[in-house]
C-alpha cells in the first residue's frame, strides 16, 4: 500500500483512462437501455494492449460514471437509466417537476462522488474482512433480503400499502416467466416462443417507467418540466451547502451502499432502495420524502456508487463478481493473466492498490465532469421542444431495448408492458413495486428453494429458516419497516390527543 | 344530511376493475403450476400468486368500501397518446422488412405529430424533422458501429 | 472519442495490410459472437481468451454478446434466425443442448443446432472448502453412507452438467447425496466458500480459479489434469466416470457449407496454438478438438450417452 501505487496511479495515461471513462460512463448510463455492463463488455478488447492496472482504471471509472449517469434520467425523465437509479425517481422527478431539476442533479452528483469514495475506500483498507461478511451471506439471508426489499416496498407506497403489495406480487410474478433456473420448468408462457426469454429487467425498467412519461406529455399542451427564467448557475454552492447538512444521511447511506454491493448478486437497486428507506425513516419532522425531498436523491445516490467499490470487495478477494459489470471486468483479468484471491492484496500488490487509487481519482474526477454534463444535460432536456424530446426519447427506448438482447419482441414488450404500465398508473398501482418485484422475485425464489433444499437435507429446517443470526436481525428490521410507520403515527396521535386533552 | 360518495366515478371503477384483473391474473398463474413437473417450481409462484390474490381482493374491498376520486384517465388528448403508441409497434412489426433506421424513422414521426401541439410551419417541420433525422443517424451509428450492435 | 477513432484506423489499417497475408481472409468485420449466458462464466472465459488470438491470426475482431436466459436456451433458440453469412457465430454448451430439448419443447433441438467446433471441455470434479473435514474421496462417501441426505453439494442449475454428475456418482457409489442448484458456477462456489454446503459439484476451472481456498477430490478425466497432479481421477478410485460440460461454437442453420469449413478450420487454428493451449490448460480447462468433419459423430456419441445417464437419472422420460 505505499505511495508508489499511489505515484504509478497518476500517470497522465491513467488520468486520461479515469476521466475519460467516466465521462463515457456517465453518458452511456444516463441513456435508458443502455447499461454499464454493456459498456465495459465492449471496451475489454481495448484493455488486452494495456497493462492490467491502467486497463482496471479505464473499466472501474466506466462502471461508476454509469451508475452515476443513470440518475439524470431518472430525475428528468422518471426513467432509471440503470436499474440502480430506480430509487433516485423517487424524489428526483418530483424535483425536476417544480423546476428543481438542476439542483437534483447537482445533489446527485456530489452524493455520487462521496458514496463512490467511500466505497472505494472500503476496498482499499478492508477488503479482506469484508469479503468474509459475503461469504456468511447464504441462500437464507438472501431470501430474507429480499422479503425485507418487498416490505420496504410496501412501507413506501405510503396510502396505498394494498396497491404497492399488489404490484410487488404481480412483479414477482412476472419475474418468473420463462424458463425457471432453479428446475428447468418453463413457465407461465403459453406455448409461446417468445416467452420463453422473460422479462429482462431493463426492457421492464424502461417500459414501465419511460413509456407512461411520454404518453402523458403527448396529451396535454404544457411543457415538460418547469424551467426557471434564467438558468442559474449558483445552484451549485446551494447544492454543495445542502450536502454539507446532509453528512449523516450521506455517511449512513454510503455505508449502506458498500455492505449490499459486497453481497454479489444484490446490485445497485437493493442499496439504493434500502438506503432510501432508512434516511426516509430518520426524516426529521417537515420533510417530505416522495415529493421531491433532496434528502432522497442523495441518499439513493451515494448508496448506489457505494455498491461500486463495494461490488469489488468480493471479485477481486474471492474471484466471485458482486454485480454484472464486476463479471466482465474479472473476465478481462483472467486474461491479463492476474490472479484473484486474498493474495492479490499482498504479492499481487501493486496492481490491485494502482487500480483502487486510479478510482479514487476517477471518482474525484467525477465531480467536476459530473457536473459539467450535469447542467449540459439539464439545459438540453429542459428547453429542447417537447416536440422533439418525447421523439428522441422513443426512439432512445426502441433502441436501447433492443440493444438488450438484440430483440425485436423485447422491444415489443417493452411497449406493451408500458401501456400496461400507464393504465394501472393512473388508478394507484405505481412502477416502482413491480419493476422491484421483478428484480427481487429471482433473488427470494432461489434462495428460498435453496434454503428449503439444505435444511431439508439436514433435518433443520426451522433453524435454517430462523435460526441464524444475520436472518434474524433481517427479519427484525422487516418488521421495524412493515410496523414502524403505523407505530410512529399511533404515537404521534397518542401526543396530540393528550395535548389536546390537556388545553 | 350528507349525500354518501358517489361509487361511480372513473377513478374508483378503474381501480375496482384494475384490482380483479390482478386476482385473476394471480388464478391463472395458479392454474399454470399444475403443469410443472418439478415441486421446486411450484413452489415459490404459488405463494406470491396467493399473496397477490389476497392483496387484490383487499385492495378491491377497501375501494368498494371508500372510493377513491383521485386518480382515472384524466383530461389527456387521446389520439396523440394512441399515434405515439401505434407508430411505435409499428415500427416494431416493420423492422425486419424496412431495417432498423426507416422503421425507427416511422416511431420518430409518430412522436413527433404526437407531441406538436403548435402550429406547424416550414421552418418548426424542418427544423424538427432535420434534428430527428440527426439524432437518429447519431444513435445509430453509435450502436451499430461503436457499441456493435446488430441492427437490422 | 477522437484520439479512440484515430487508434482504431490506424489499427484497422494496419491489421488489412498484413491480413491480406492470411490465408483464412474470408471473415470480412467484426464478428458477432453470442455468449448464450451472462458475463463471468466458463463460456465467457474462453471465448475471451480466444478473442486475442483471433485478433491475432485473423485481424478481426470477435464481439462478445451476452444473451442469458433459461440456461442458454433463450440463445439457442434464436441461433437459427441469425444471419447466416459467417459473422454471428454462438456458444454452445453440452450436455444442455442435448438434455433440455429432450425434457420439452425449448425452441430448438438437438440436431438444429449447426456445430462445427468443440474446443474444450472442463472436467467434473468434487471441490471441497479447503476447511472442510473430508480429505479424500472417500471420506465425502463414508459420512453420505451414514447420514444419506445430509452431504449437500451445491452446483449450476438443475439437468446439468454437475447435476447430472452428481446423480450418476450417487448412483455408482451407492450413496445418497443432496443436490442444491444455484445460478451458475460463481453462486455454486460462493456457496462453498461461504460453508453453506459440505461440497460442491463443479469444474477443475474451479480448482485453478481459487487456488488454496479450495481442495478437489477428484476429477472426471482419463489421467490427471497438468495443473493438478495431486488430484486423483474418479477412475483411478474405482469409478468410471470421466466427462463434464462441452463447449463449442454453433453457426446458424443457414451458413454454408464453406463457411462452416472455414469457421472450423479457424477455430482449429487457435486450438492449435500452444501459447493459447497453455492460457486454456492454466485456466484449468481441458483441451479438445472436434472439427466439423467430425462433429456429426461426435455428437451422437455424445447424444446416446448423455440421453442414456439423462433417462437413467430419471431427468426425462
């Protein structure tokens, strides 16, 4: 770990490697279908002439562009751009709707970069015991993971908890359309061919959620977001202000952020929604999580370019990639010949420390560029005629599906699912529960299959279910999600009954 | 004395209808696990497809019970949102016989007159028309030959 | 973006030049090859290493795609209505493309599917957490004669590969062990690691991946792996069991028979090289050539006996 890594991760190659990844990564994954991992796999030939630890900069700083970029779509467009941006929708579109866009954006960024390095860091000095928590994560506490996800769900579609439960169990459904990995059954297709693939998380991100925006902009005259007269400049400073009171939020939601990215296969949209959910239960009194608090849009964010440094945690110590973009990029060492494991961070030193400070600096480099193509993508979203926007927006969803799997009836579907989307919209049923469901029902069906399996075999199956610690505390914050709101307004009740009683 | 709430409105009908669409939904699922051959398959669609038809019929009784006015299709200009969505599919069913860019050209006019809701003139028609061409050239190119991506 | 186009010109220049020396120059661009699962399996690991040499021998560039879904069916099943001009070529994986037809209908068969190359296969192997209390083979044997059930082994997917193997060992062993799928090979070994199962059902690619963390007991070869000479073979223990899971490349039902032959002769080429040999054998892979001329035999060999095991394991009719 000595400060010759450190000297050999400033090379005017690797910066240029960092900055111009992230700038790529951010374009890439604002683009709705197009997805991070789509852009690393890509550039990995590239990376064969270089050497290992500049070829890691260049691929580590697309990978956290993206997952940053997602979020100017999900803000100015109610579209995740990645599935990891599903939770900046939140407050980010209610934002952009009462013309504060440009400052969810900024907030994006700066929660971006400090979760992004938090992350980092966490590689950088406890890889190796983090990567042993991934390991204790079993099918079990997956499976608990993923109820625990689906609670959260519900505690947010505050009003409609029916609704939102509703949704969550249709996406689970959905999810398992197809042929089913765990069995090989095929399922729920209707001896249709085309069924057979399912639905691919994106193309249903993209559907649902972009799809209802542009049928909507269409029927009514007005203009898409509210733009102030002059585009102000200054709502940077306001921005950077608004982080600094923000610390705790960002310091828990980071956190968050990097223990989800460890477990592979959670992902950028678990953390998100988790850390959403919790700075949504430490709300101080008057904010108003889900109508455009700024509270929101940094948590999510820092939480989702946490998983980045997080996600390596497990890849890099224990050659098992945390989310997608980590598969490709082990892929592309495997070939440079480096070998994962513990070992790495102590003979294989140089290479894994060059990497981990070329991301700290991509993650730095971050700032500035995100916030440059930030205001740049404000500016162009907000005064493009919406004659032409909602156009250039459709057009982006046909091909961006397609790119997926290289599928014209994904696109297809995609649109279906979209009207599908709009209609039940409009009487109560949001997007969010089921692109959720969609996204977790493959995470809680195998692990409970799994879990069914082992403590059958072992004639413990309660224990299995119930008897772990990590399940239990899991089990424990569900039930402090599904139950704490309604305690906390049956108190709230109880104070202003006996205040009023007391008058 | 108070009139009681009208259970006709839009919005409470949609809501209703919308809740037993799902229940059914959560039936057909069930009906379709019977054709599984593994127990391990059954498992898991059977729960949520319970849990789903629970929840709906709830959703639906509560609805019944207290309707709702928020919500329903609002006061949106219907044949802008069908042009949007019909030009769409259609570029779909034509792209494997027009390729990728006439078709996607298709879906871009439709979006277009979908969304003008001013005047046309010379100058907005090839203004418009002019950037859409550019853009869909730019994403096409950036797909097919940067990103290589087979289009059609 | 600019300084990336320049490179790329410069590097298309240069490789036109000398690929008008190859004589396999009939690949004109880029060539699309589909993975038929998600980033970071064995399928994507070798196609990547083949990615260089290609490049190498051939100047062009091979364009990995991922198409997951349904345990490579989703692929399989689209491979037919690609373009069949010589630029899409696919990944294809035995015993799935022969097991899941025969199970029900998953949108192609068997015979459908126009190989022309199998490059490699990896080897079954019984993989243990270098913690764990079986040392040897039999150790693993002895607790499953005396707790049937309880010895779970995790492995990729159900009628697979490692599922298969599992069932036929029990079988030959006479003993009862647990078999609990998970999603891909990386779930399978994480699972491992992580002592949620006492052992796992997986490749010799294992083995090299983790290195220390992990012991095999044993590998489903004729003799023992180069990279792995302390691992016996299943044979050398008394059981007949050698095999594991085949990769090769597909091209769609429409290429001609001259594209064929030259995918297969390009394909060879790589397969032929030592430098590629030796990335393949460190990867702990298991090197293999089966051209197109002798795909056809091949695969019935391959199709009788993975049908027979598939029917006697009871994973189809």
């Amino acid at each position: 770990m000595d400060l010759g890594n450190f000297i050999s991760a400033l090379t005017p190659l690797n910066i240029a490697l960092a900055l111009f990844g992230v700038v790529a990564g951010t374009i890439i994954g604002s683009i709705p279908g197009l997805t991070a991992t789509m852009a690393v796999a890509v550039l990995v030939p590239i990376t064969f002439s270089m050497e290992p630890a500049s070829a890691l900069i260049l691929l580590g700083a697309i990978y956290t562009g993206a997952i940053y970029g997602g979020a100017y779509a999900a803000i100015l467009l109610n579209t995740p751009g990645t599935p990891s941006a599903i939770a900046t929708t939140f407050d980010g579109y209610p934002m952009a709707k009462r013309g504060d866009g440009d400052l969810a954006v900024a907030l994006a960024c700066f929660a971006s970069v400090f979760g992004g390095l938090i992350g980092a860091l966490a590689l950088l000095f406890l890889a190796p015991p983090l990567s042993n928590v991934a390991l204790a994560f079993g099918p079990i506490e997956y499976f608990w993971l993923s109820i625990f996800g689906l609670s959260l769900i519900a505690s947010l579609s505050t009003g409609n908890l029916m609704k939102g439960l509703v949704g969550g169990a249709f996406g689970m459904i959905l999810s398992t359309v197809g042929v089913a990995e765990i069995s090989a059954d095929i399922r729920l297709t209707f001896g249709s061919q085309t069924m057979i693939g399912g639905f691919g998380v994106v193309g249903a991100l993209i559907g649902l959620y972009c799809i209802p925006v542009l049928i909507d902009l269409v029927a009514v005259p007005d203009r898409h977001l509210k733009v102030e007269d002059d585009i102000r400049s200054v709502r940077i400073g306001e921005a950077a202000r608004i982080a600094m009171k923000a610390k705790f939020n960002l310091v828990r939601s980071s956190i968050i952020g990097t223990l989800v990215g460890i477990l592979p296969g959670a992902g950028g949209s678990v953390a998100g929604l988790v850390a959403y959910s919790e700075a949504k239960r430490s709300a101080k009194p008057g904010q108003k999580f889900g109508e455009g608090e700024p509270d929101g849009i940094m948590a999510t964010e820092a939480a989702n370019n946490a998983t980045v440094g997080g996600g390596f945690v497990p890849t890099l110590v224990l050659g098992i990639p945390g989310t997608p973009p980590d598969a490709v990029i082990l892929g592309a060492l495997l070939i440079q010949g480096v070998r994962t494991g513990p070992t790495l961070f102590q003979s294989g030193g140089s290479i894994v420390y060059t990497f981990i400070y070329g991301l700290i600096i991509a993650t730095l480099l971050m700032l500035p560029a995100g916030l440059l193509i930030g205001r740049y993508a404000y500016k162009s979203i907000v005064t493009i005629p919406k004659a032409v926007l909602v156009p250039t927006v459709g057009f982006m969803t046909i091909i961006g599906t397609f790119a997926i799997r290289n599928s014209i009836s994904d696109v297809v579907i995609m649109i279906v699912l979209g009207v599908f989307g709009w209609v039940v919209g409009r009487f109560g049923f949001a997007a969010s529960p089921i692109v959720l469901g969609l996204i977790l029902g493959p995470i809680a069906e195998q692990g409970f299959v799994q879990s069914w399996t082992i403590g059958a075999a072992t004639n413990n199956l309660f224990g299995m279910f119930f008897g772990r610690p990590i399940s239990q505390a899991i089990v424990a914050f569900t039930l402090l999600s599904l139950f704490y709101p309604a305690f906390s307004a049956w108190r709230q009740r109880r104070a202003r009954s006996s205040m009023e009683a007391k008058s | 004395m108070k009139k009681a709430p009208a259970i006709k409105s839009e919005a409470n009908i949609g809501s209703l209808v919308i809740s037993a669409l799902f229940v059914i939904a959560g039936i057909v699922t069930l009906y379709d696990t019977t054709g599984y051959s593994d127990i391990d398959s059954k498992v898991f669609p059977r729960t949520v497809a319970i849990v789903l038809i629970i929840c709906a019929t709830i959703a639906f009784i509560t609805n019944f019970l207290k309707p709702t006015d928020t919500g329903g299709f609002g006061s949106g200009i219907w044949w802008r949102r069908i042009t949007l969505v019909v030009t769409m599919l259609l570029a779909c069913f034509a792209m494997p016989y027009v390729g990728f860019l006439p078709a996607g050209a298709i879906a871009f006019a439709g979006g277009l007159v979908a969304a003008m809701h001013d005047q046309w003139s010379m100058k907005t028609f090839l203004l418009y028309g002019g950037s859409g061409a550019v853009v869909m050239i730019a994403f096409f190119a950036l797909f097919k030959y940067a990103l290589l991506v087979p289009l059609p | 973006m600019l300084r990336r186009t320049i490179l790329k010109l410069a590097a298309a220049a240069a490789v036109t030049v000398t690929a008008s020396f190859a004589t396999h120059a009939e690949v004109n661009g880029p060539v699309n090859y589909v993975i038929p699962f998600g980033p970071g399996g064995e399928s994507d690991i070798s196609a990547r290493l083949q990615q260089p040499f290609f490049k190498d021998k051939f100047g062009q560039d091979l364009v990995i795609s991922y198409q997951p879904g349904g345990g490579g069916a989703v692929g399989w099943a689209s491979l037919n209505g690609l373009n069949g001009d010589g630029q899409t070529i696919m990944g294809i994986n035995l015993p799935h493309i022969i097991i899941k037809p025969a199970q029900k209908d998953v949108g192609f068969t068997t015979d459908g599917i126009n190989a022309f190359y199998m490059f490699h296969f990896t080897p079954d192997a019984i993989v243990v957490n270098a913690s764990s209390p079986y040392k040897t083979l039999q150790d693993l044997i002895d607790d499953a004669k005396e707790n049937p059930g309880a010895v779970t082994m995790s492995g990729s997917g159900k009628a697979s590969a490692n599922h298969l193997a599992q069932i036929k060992f029990d079988k030959m062993a006479g003993v009862k062990t647990t078999y609990v799928p998970f999603k891909g090979t990386g779930a399978a070994v994480t699972a491992l690691l992580g002592d949620q199962v006492k052992a796992e059902w997986g490749y010799t690619t294992v083995g090299a991946k983790q290195g220390d963390a992990v012991r095999m007991l044993a590998v489903a070869m004729e003799e023992r792996h180069p990279l792995f000479p302390d691992v016996p073979t299943f044979k050398e223990l008394g059981f007949d069991m050698v095999g594991g899971a085949y990769r090769g490349i597909a091209l769609p039902e429409s290429a001609s028979a001259e594209t064929k032959k030259n995918w297969s002769e390009m394909i060879g080429e790589i397969n032929k090289d030592p430098e590629f040999q030796q990335k393949m054998l460190d990867g702990g892979f298991a090197l293999l050539d089966v051209d197109a001329d002798g795909m056809s035999d091949f695969m019935k060999a391959r199709v009788d006996e993975y049908l027979k095991d598939a029917r006697e394991a009871g994973l189809i009719n």
